[in-house]
C-alpha cells in the first residue's frame, strides 16, 4: 500500500512483534494506527514524541 510510506510515526509491539503506521491528525490531536496491511486499528489521542 501506497501511503504505508508517508506516515508520521511506528511502533511494533514488543508481545507479538507487529508493527503499526500511525499518521497525525494535527486538527483533531489524534493518530490513526493502521496495520501492516493497511487495515485501521485504532485512533488514539497523539502521543508527545516524548512518550
């Protein structure tokens, strides 16, 4: 999928090791998370880079 490379942030999880796209909302302060196979898993509230 085209737009898995344009996103803003990833992590991977450290349980079962897969991996999540997630791409900023800056209007709304939220993160889309989207799986390796472009499938939406959850909106979050943006982390801090920080965090």
């Amino acid at each position: 999928m085209g737009f898995l490379n344009d996103y803003d942030r990833f992590e991977r999880n450290e349980s079962d090791g897969q991996g999540f796209y997630g791409y900023d909302d800056e209007k709304t302060g939220t993160t889309e998370w989207y799986t390796e196979d472009g499938v939406l898993d959850s909106v979050t509230k943006t982390p801090s880079d920080d965090e």
